[in-house]
C-alpha cells in the first residue's frame, strides 16, 4: 500500500479531488458559522446592557455577522468554492472588527485574546482545506490582534488601546500556536482526504474492472451453453443413424469377428449417447432452458417401470435390487416422473457399478423434518466400495470422478451426480451422500411429490 505522502500527490485527479473536497468543506461551513453567530450574539446581549453607548457598535458588527451568513446562504447551494471564500474573507472580517472594536473599547487583552483563539478554533472546523486556506483565514485576527498589542493613542478618528498588564510574551505567543496548530491540522486533514479520495477511487475501479469482468465471463458462459442446448437434436441425430445402421448391419448374416466387432460399436455408441445427453442436460441446466413437467403419476407402478431395467444389470453381477416404501407414502404423487426417473437409474447405476457382492436397496419415506412433510425422502443404499470422506463433497461438483471411478478404470464426464444435485434443487429438494470405505453409500436426496391434499389425507388417517 502507497504511503500517504504518495498518495497525495494526485495528479491528473487532481481537479476531480477539489470538487469532491470543496464539497466536504460546504457542508462544514453551517456549522462553523452557526457557532460564530451564537457566540456573536451572546457577546452582544451582554455588552448591549451593560454598556449601552457601545450599542451603534454592537449593531454594525451583527449586521456583519448576519450580512455573512446571509451571503453564505445565497451562495453556498451553487458555488461551493465561492462560498469557502466567503467563509475565508468573512471570519477576517469578523476578526478584524471584533479586535478593532476591543481596542477602541480599551478591553483587556486577555480577553480579545480568548476571542482570537475562539474565532481561529471555528476557522479549524469551516475550513479543513489545506494549510494556505486555513492560514489565510486566520491572517486577519491574529495581525491584528497582536498589532492592538502595540498601538495605543488615534487611528481613524478613534483613540483605545489594549489592558496589558501582564507579560506580552504569552498573549503574542497563544495565538501564534493556536495558529500554527490549525494550520498543520489542516495540512494533514487534506492530506488525509488526498489518501481516502485515491483509495476510494482505486477501490471503486477495481469493482468496476471485477464487475466488467464477471459480465464478460458470464455472457461467454451463456453464449457456451446456448451453442450446446440448441445443438441438442444436431448431435443427436447422427448418433441415431450409427444405432439404426449398427442394428441393421446385425440383423444380417455376419462371421462372428463381424458381429463381435459391430456389437463393441454398439455398446460404445450407447456409452457416447450417454456422454452426450449427460452434456447436453448439463447445459441446458446451467442455460437455464430445463423446466420441470410435473404431473400425476402411481408410485408404485413408476418405481417399478424405472428399476427393473435395472434388476437384469444387477443379476449379470449377481447383486440383489430391491426397494420398499413406507406405509405412510400415498401412492398416487404429483412431479416430473422422467427427470425423478434420471435422477434415481443414475444413482442406482453407480451402485450397481461399484458393488461387487451383496446387492441395492431402494427406499421411499416422508421427510422426518415438519418444514419437510411435502417431500418425499429416497435412499439408495449398496453394499460396494464405498467412498472417501475427502471426496463426498466434490463428488457432486460437475466433471469430477471419485477415487473408486478412477481405480475401477470407468469413464465418464463426471456430470452424473452433478445433475442429479441439479435436478433435485429444481424439485425443492436436497441430496447428499453417507460412506465409509469399504462399508457401502447410502445417497439421499428429497423431492417436492406432495400436495396440500396428501396433507389433509394424512391428518384424516392420524385422526381416525
């Protein structure tokens, strides 16, 4: 980080930093002359009764207090750099006359010193704007105060003087430090803006870099997975025509090396198919073009019509494939049966795939949870390698694959699980993952398949 002494030194920014402080210095100025005026008109009260032939004296000097202020008023919305100067000649105004006026009155020196000091304070709080405005605000009342110090006798017509009984040295020296004091407190005020003003400014270019920036990725991102969900039928299409080919080409008479041949084609056509519609899916997820078609559908009949294609997978490894639901799930559901379909053979299909003994179980349940009653609750639990700690988070990340993909030597785009994590969040619902190595996985995930209606069934049944 620069220091401040670097920072202060603004350059081409440096006009845009004087409108930002000219501004700060404004909005200071009511208040600086708001305490002159009160202390004006105090002092005035006061010597108005008590020395009632000082009163056309008195009158002059409010009607230059209130001349200031009203001239600050007029000005100070418009021009905020004409109303600092108004500030600056107005508090030497007010110095020069109330000094003036003490000395003609032969006051005590104490106390127009204490009238000084006060009137270069105020000065400190109207003009935080650099060491030459502060001191040439305080020029005025501070000359000639210490000048009244010294001449007595007749000036203009008017004779006084100043009461100094005491020692010159600290009535000159009190305001020469009330001075310098102000002067350097203002010094490092601006210099202090000077940093905030870069800062501020450097801050707000970067946001707006960051912001640029994040746009241009977005919109690049957009543009990828547009390209990718509209070339949906494109890719799909040739992909047909190798199926179609394939399955004509093994309906003739072939050698055995032919079909063993064509039929490795086939299987490595259904696993690009698969690749591609899993890409394809992704990018419509991400696009936001993939929108859910909820309708009713049987439970049961659904559950069966989705896993026993998958019960002949599990018997060519000699696993077992069951499921159960809960007495409490009604049977006839509302959702988006095909994508609920995608989300449990996937999951099936990697249990399946990284179990060697034993066998999957599926299982359908209501939400334990109250804030949950309309969802329904399924877990695919299996018997296989299981799943490192480290990897059960990332596993639902796109385009990765766990430990157990990678050392079974199986391939894939990673997006499997990905999807699914994808899908599950467009039906209200949530899905995570329980394992220990060489114990099994257990994934859950929940999805919004209740209505209000299955609500007052329930409650019915429990009241009944």
């Amino acid at each position: 980080m620069a220091s401040v002494a670097e920072t202060t030194n603004l350059g081409p920014l440096a006009s845009a930093f004087r409108v930002q402080a000219r501004r700060r210095v404004a909005e200071r100025v009511p208040l600086g002359l708001a305490i002159l005026l009160v202390c004006a008109f105090t002092g005035a009260a006061l010597e108005w009764f008590l020395f009632p032939d000082r009163r056309p004296t008195l009158l002059a000097t409010d009607a230059l207090f209130l001349g200031v202020a009203v001239l600050w008023h007029l000005v100070i919305r418009r021009r905020a750099d004409l109303a600092i100067v108004i500030a600056v000649i107005g508090v030497n105004a007010i110095g020069i006359g109330s000094n003036f006026y003490h000395w003609a009155s032969f006051a005590s020196a104490e106390r127009s010193l204490l009238i000084v000091t006060a009137i270069c304070s105020v000065v400190a709080i109207i003009l935080p704007w650099g060491w030459r405005a502060q001191a040439l605000a305080c020029l005025g009342p501070v000359a000639t105060y210490i000048l009244s110090l010294f001449v007595s006798g007749t000036i203009l017509g008017l004779s006084g003087g100043l009461s100094t009984d005491g020692p010159l040295t600290p009535l000159i020296a009190y305001p020469l430090i009330v001075v310098g004091l102000s002067v350097l407190g203002a010094e490092l005020t601006e210099r202090y803006l000077r940093s905030d003003f870069v800062l501020t400014r450097a801050l707000r270019e970067r946001e707006l870099r960051l912001a640029q920036a994040k746009e241009v990725a977005e919109a690049a991102s957009r543009a990828k997975t547009d390209f990718l969900a509209s070339m949906s039928h494109e890719i799909r299409t040739p992909i047909n025509v190798i199926f179609g080919m394939t399955d004509m080409v093994l309906d003739s008479d072939l050698s055995v090396e032919q079909r063993s041949s064509l039929q490795r084609t086939r299987v490595a056509a259904d696993t690009l198919l698969v690749l591609v519609n899993d890409i394809l899916d992704f990018a419509r997820i991400e696009a936001r073009k993939l929108h859910l078609a909820p309708r009713a559908f049987l439970l049961q009949d659904w559950l069966a019509e989705t896993l026993d294609p998958l019960g002949w997978r599990a018997q060519d490894k000699r696993l077992e494939l069951a499921w159960t639901v809960a007495a409490d799930v009604p049977d006839l559901v509302v959702g988006d049966g095909e994508r609920l379909a995608q989300v449990l053979v996937n999951l099936v299909t990697n249990a399946i795939q990284f179990t060697h003994e034993g066998g999957v179980h599926v299982s359908v349940s209501r939400g334990d949870d109250p804030a949950e009653a309309r969802l329904l609750h399924f877990e695919v639990a299996d018997s296989g390698v299981g799943i490192q700690p480290a990897q059960q988070h990332e596993i639902f990340e796109a385009f990765v694959q766990g430990e157990a993909a990678r050392t079974m030597r199986k391939g894939g785009a990673g997006l499997g699980l990905a999807i699914c994590a994808r899908l599950v969040r467009l039906m209200d619902g949530r899905i995570w993952v329980e394992s220990e190595p060489g114990s099994g996985s257990r994934f859950h995930f929940t999805a919004r398949l209740l209505t209000p209606a299955h609500d007052a069934q329930l409650e019915s049944s429990v009241a009944a």
